[in-house]
C-alpha cells in the first residue's frame, strides 16, 4: 500500500514537472563553465568543466531546443581558453548565445578587446524574439574596472562606484559591474517595444540584482525596479554566484542558475520549457527542478 501511494506521489511530481503542450519554447540554460587548464583551487574544478560541458551538450542535444544560453563566464582566467572550451559549445546543435560575464575579460591586457570577436559577438548586448517571447541579453561589464572604458564610461562607472562606497552596499568587489546609461536607455526601448508587439519577457545578465546581495551588479536596485515596472517582464535569468537562488518580486521570477565549474564532477544545468502559463525548470546535475507560474 505504502509502495502504491508512492508510485501515485512520484505520478503526481513528474505530471506537476513535466509541461503538457508541445508548441512550447525550450532552451537550454547552462552558466559558469569558467574553463582553465588550472588546478583546482577550493570548490573549482576549472580543468573538468570541458567534460562537464559535453554532458550538458549531450544532452541538450538529445532534445528538442529553441536555442542555449550561457549566462557568462565561459573561461576563468586566459585567452587561450576559449580555443579550448569554444569547441565543446560549437558541438551543440542548438543555436548557442553568449552573455559576458566578468571572467571572459580576466584576460591579457592585449586581448581584452578581442574577446567579443573571438565569441563571435557582433555586439555586448542584444536581443532576439521567438513566437511570443522575446530574450534580452544584457552586458553586466558595461562599466567596468576590467573591460577598457571610454571617458563617459569611466565618470559613469566612478560616480556609481562611490555612491555604493557611500551608501555602505557591499556589492562593491571590482570584479562586479553595471549597465551604462546608453544600456538602461537601450534596455527600456525593448521593453516598450516589446509591450507594443504583446510579448512576454524573459532577461538575461551574469549578475544576480534581486535580493541585494554582495555579488549583485551595481546597479542592481535600478535594474529590478526598471524590470519591475513591466509587466512584460516574467523574468530574470543570471549566474555568477554560483550556488544559485531564487526569489519572487512583483511578478517577476529571478533565477540565479548554479555554476557548473564548481564539484569534481557533478554538472549543473537546466531545460527551461516555456508554456503559455508557465516557466519549467528541469534542473540536471545540481540545478533545482521548479515550476514558476507566469503573472
Ligand atoms: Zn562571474
């Protein structure tokens, strides 16, 4: 009897995890590989991320997906990494897109400006639409203290900078970063573009900005009221803190994904289905499995 009802439990979950309608969107999520031919330095095990990464194409691979997504930090700390690492993405057959995180610029001075070509970037932020979703894909090292900045960038960057200094915020390690003003103006014309086409919204940036925490972008409190404001807006999807989280704020769901460098070798990614009222997470690995209603 004891076994029947957990049969029926296990019936019930798999019904509860599992999306119904197969017109939906789905992606591949997949954050922090942070590649290096290094040696392992506490919970990091840099070297093993390329293996870690082929399981994880694989298996998307195996499915049926829309497009991947790597929330940033791709490799750890040398140019010659992405050589190595830039294959085992190539290796998906799934459109693969990249958002920078702080990592891809904790290169050689001289090949900081080549790491967006070498990703074969066109451009550090950008956005795409499928059906009646649309993704944007934002660039957290907008302002900077690793990426070379421009005069405005740099006010820009220092008047934030100290004005978290002065608010006592703690979210102040350098290798954070923040949107520009040229990025919040861009961003806010997507939105409203995306209101007048009636599309849903989900975001994308390497830095966690909902709950404040010391490894948020630095402007995260503008950011989550700006993505607050809209209720276009169902969510946010981010890494760079690689235990994860996950919190609720005005209709929006922020999804902190778990870095995949970290443990010898278990990975950590997720298949995130897209129906019409819902957001599924199926977490592999570490990640979390969860369904998040859409508001
Ligand atoms: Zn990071």
């Amino acid at each position: 009897m004891k076994k029947l009802f957990l049969v029926f439990l296990l019936f019930l979950s798999c019904c509860y995890f599992q999306p119904k309608e197969n017109s939906n969107l789905t992606i591949g999520i997949v954050t922090d590989v942070q590649y290096c031919a290094c040696e392992p330095n506490d919970v990091r095990y840099y070297n093993n991320s390329a293996v870690k990464l082929d399981s994880c194409i694989n298996y998307f691979n195996s499915q049926k997906l829309d497009f991947v997504a790597h929330l940033g930090d791709a490799i750890d700390r040398d140019f010659n990494s992405f050589d190595v690492i830039l294959p085992h993405f190539r290796r998906s057959k799934a459109p693969v897109y990249f958002v920078l995180g702080n990592h891809e610029f904790n290169v050689q001075e001289e090949f900081k400006t080549s790491v967006l070509s070498k990703m074969n970037l066109k451009n550090d932020y950008y956005s795409i639409s499928k059906d009646d979703w649309k993704f944007i894909f934002l660039n957290g090292n907008d302002l900077s203290f690793r990426v070379p900045q421009d005069s405005i960038k740099k006010a820009e960057r220092d008047s934030l900078y100290a004005k978290l200094i002065r608010t006592g915020r703690c979210n102040t390690g350098k290798a954070n970063g923040g949107l520009s003003s040229k990025q919040f103006t861009w961003l806010k014309n997507q939105l409203e573009d995306a209101v007048r086409a009636n599309k849903k919204v989900i975001v994308m940036c390497h830095f966690p900005i909902y709950p404040v925490a010391c490894h948020s972008l630095f402007n995260d409190e503008e950011l989550t009221a700006m993505l607050t404001d809209y209720k276009c807006v169902k969510a946010y999807f981010c890494g760079h803190n690689h235990p994860g989280g996950y919190a609720l704020k005005d209709g929006v769901h922020f999804i902190n994904f778990k870095g995949m460098v970290d443990t010898p070798d278990s990975a950590s990614f997720a298949k995130v289905t897209l129906t019409s009222d819902s957001i599924f997470v199926i977490g592999r690995g570490r990640e979390i499995t969860r369904r998040l209603k859409i508001f």
